[in-house]
C-alpha cells in the first residue's frame, strides 16, 4: 500500500509553456501536496423527452492544486523564482571556502539570490516562467505536471512553529513517466527549516524609508502572500488544454498577522493612512550549519530576507473579549515604491548556484 512517506516533489525549468518533461533536476522537501489532474466536464443540455442525466464529454484538460513546504533553504529559491520571475546571483566567497561546520556543504561557494517581481512577460503565452512539477506518489509512474506556473505564494511565521510556506500551482499539462530517485541534500545541514526564533521582524517608525526601521518584538503571527492572478486561456486550436496563461488582475502582496496589543504604534499608522517600511529576516545561526570562510572570520548563514518599502496598514481590530490579554490583527497591502524600483525583494543565502 503507497504512503506519504514514499512521496517525492522535484522541479525542472523549462523554456516553454508547450515543452513536456519527464526530468526533474531540483528536488524539495514538502509537508503535503494537493495537486490534482482535473478534467471538465461538458454535459449536453438538449431536452430528450427523458428525466435521466444526458451524456457528457471531456473538456478542458488541466493541473491545479498547492504545494505546502517547510522552506529548504537550497531548495526553496525554485519557488521564489517562479513566483517572482527576476534573479540575479551573486557569489559572496569562493568555493573550497566553507568551513568544517558546514557538513555536507562544505566546499561550496556561498550565493546570494536577489528575487524581483518581474514587469515584462516571459513570452508571449506566459506572464510567469513555466517550469515542470514532478510528484510521485509512492507507487507506480510519477505525475508530471508541465507548462506549470506558481500565481501564488505564500510564507508563514508563527511563534513557537517552523517557518512554513504553500505555493499554488497551475499546469497546462499533465503526464506520467519514470520517477527519479531523491538526492539525499535534502536532510543535510543545508536542507534543514528555518524555526520562527531565527526571525527578526523589523517596521519603520515615523517613516517609509529603510533609514527608520527598528526591531518590532510584538508580532505573534505574520503572513504574506504574493499573489499574481492569472487565467487560463482556451482557444479553437485543435487540443483540450490550455493555450495560454495570462493576468487578469494587478498583482499584489498581501500582507496580515497579529499583535500582542503593548502600544498604538501600528493604530496610528493605520488611521493616518501612511506607509511604513517592513523587513522580515529569517536566519539560520546555528553553528552546525555554518557558511563562509569560518576560520578568518567571514561566516554567512542561511538566510531569507523580504524588503518592503511600503506597506499600508488596511484593518486594525483589537477587540476586548473577556479577561485575557489583547491581541490585535491586522491586515495591509505592500505598494510599488518608485524610488525604491520594486513593491518587495526577497533576498536567499545559500550554497546552489542558480534556478
């Protein structure tokens, strides 16, 4: 009998909404996946003279569903690409220039991975880059999703929990084939969650510029999802799947959480209708996994750093509902920063080289 335990996601980068895999060359570890083969039906609707249901015949043919991850920081930077669609690498040391605590790591030089929303279309059938989505399922030819894109994700910090995150997923194409075995870089030292103490939540006070941040302590819970709306589109062109995806609506980041209520720092920024700069860092210190040139000095970590130059508080709720302690929740929206040049970055430290 198949179990979760045999479950396996890779991705692949492909150059075409149109091009079938059946390779995977990036592996993730995942806690659940709920990607499913839909097919549509089209039910006749003429009046037969009978009460029994018309026959009914098969249309569009797709992939949908969510991904739902502890981030792997080598891994994770698959779906920031996707979602984000602009990388720009940069190497921070030399390879050969990791030190002993790296463990499985060592020797790899260390990279940082600068992601920006991307304005221009990947080609003219895809706003977001395609990639391919294998998923196996413990038994039997693994599922792979192809002309796959990622219109949302999501990232998640909850105290007293591991960082989580969902990606959705939608697919032109659905094939099997051959699964590949998993590499083991996935329970290495590099392949380890962050946990929500590794989280440093920074807001501006008084200002929208990086200049007045300051290190806020009062956040319990804080979500944001990036959001690129996007449509299937079917034409008289012979197949069942479709030809294309496009946006049909602005892109945007959504941002919520809640509060331990100690001030009204946030209130006011909420009634004054002003912007405020956030940044989230999440960094590994452990030791144990340890980047960079240790032994002079020069020692970088796994890290994840969101930067958002403007962000509007849109709801404050702090209600009094018995004797407890008060907590407030919030929603707010990041907005495009022109002299900044972006809405948000996400900036990655780790050992991969590219996506």
């Amino acid at each position: 009998m198949a179990s979760g335990t045999g479950g396996q996601i890779a991705f692949h980068k492909t150059s075409s909404l149109y091009l079938d895999v059946t390779s995977a060359s990036q592996w993730a570890n995942f806690v659940s996946e709920s990607i499913e083969h839909n097919l549509e039906e089209l039910e006749e609707g003429a009046i037969t003279g009978r009460r029994d249901v018309p026959p009914s015949w098969k249309g569009i043919d797709f992939g949908e569903g969510d991904i739902v991850i502890e981030p792997n920081p080598n891994a994770v930077g698959v779906l920031l690409h996707g979602a984000f669609g602009t990388l720009a690498n940069s190497q921070i040391t030399e390879a050969g220039s990791t030190g002993a605590n790296s463990g499985e790591e060592a020797g790899k030089p260390v990279m940082s991975h600068l992601f920006t929303p991307r304005q221009s279309a990947f080609d003219e059938r895809t706003f977001l880059e395609p990639w391919a989505v294998m998923v196996y399922k413990d038994v039997g030819s693994a599922f792979f999703f192809n002309g796959a894109i990622f219109p949302r994700l999501e990232f998640n910090w909850q105290a007293g929990q591991l960082v989580n995150a969902t990606v959705g997923v939608m697919a032109r194409s659905v094939i099997r084939g051959a699964r590949t075995a998993a590499i083991s870089s996935l329970v290495s030292s590099g392949g380890r969650p962050w946990i929500w103490d590794m989280t440093s939540v920074q807001v501006s006070s008084g200002g929208s510029s990086s200049a007045f941040l300051t290190t806020n302590t009062n956040f319990e819970q804080l979500q944001i999802s990036l959001e690129t709306p996007q449509e299937g589109v079917v034409l008289l062109d012979g197949t069942k799947k479709y030809a294309e995806f496009q946006p049909n609506d602005f892109r945007r980041l959504n941002i919520s959480g809640t509060l331990s209520f100690r001030n009204q720092e946030e209130y006011n920024a909420f009634v004054a209708y002003e912007t405020r700069y956030m940044r989230l860092t999440t960094t590994n210190v452990n030791s144990a996994s340890d980047l960079g040139n240790i032994e002079v000095g020069s020692v970088q970590h796994y890290k994840l750093e969101f930067e958002i130059p403007q962000m509007r508080f849109l709801t404050w709720s702090t209600p009094i509902s018995g004797p407890n302690r008060l907590q407030t929740s919030f929603t707010a929206k990041a907005e495009y920063d022109d002299a900044a040049g972006f809405m948000v970055t996400a900036t990655l430290i780790n050992v991969t080289s590219t996506y």
